[in-house]
C-alpha cells in the first residue's frame, strides 16, 4: 500500500474525521498510486491516519474512507 503523509501541522481536519486530505497538505507520496488506489494517509510524524482512495489530478487528492490504523478488509469478521 502506499503512504500519504502530510506537512507538519496539517493533520488537524483528519484528526477531526473530515474525509479529505487537500493536495496543499501533502509533503509526499511513497511510490506512484494510479487513480483510485488505496492509500495510507499518516501524520509529519509518521502515525498512521486513515485509509482512502487517492485522486492526483483533484484538489481533493485522498478520500479518506476509514479512520485510524486498521486497514479496510484488516478488521476481523464475526
């Protein structure tokens, strides 16, 4: 999976649960994710964020669709 992380101080609006990561607060991308991967959105630090779908050419460049460390499809089922 490949990471998004974020400027320092520009984790504030995931924290909160909003689900887009702007391309403003980007500071870099592992790798080169084709439209639509998921992506792994941490912190300046390093912490892991949340899980979503990458968009490069959008303004909005991740949707985050799941919050915290546990990827979507790691959660154990019932």
């Amino acid at each position: 999976m490949f990471d998004v992380q974020l400027k320092p101080d520009r984790d504030r609006s995931i924290r909160r649960r909003h689900p887009w990561v702007l391309s403003g607060a980007v500071e870099r991308v592992s790798g080169e994710p084709a439209p639509g991967d998921w992506v792994r959105v941490v912190g300046a630090g390093g912490a892991p964020l949340g899980f979503g779908h990458w968009s490069p050419h959008s303004q909005i460049r991740v949707r985050v669709l799941a919050f915290g460390d546990v990827a979507p499809g790691d959660v154990p089922r019932a």
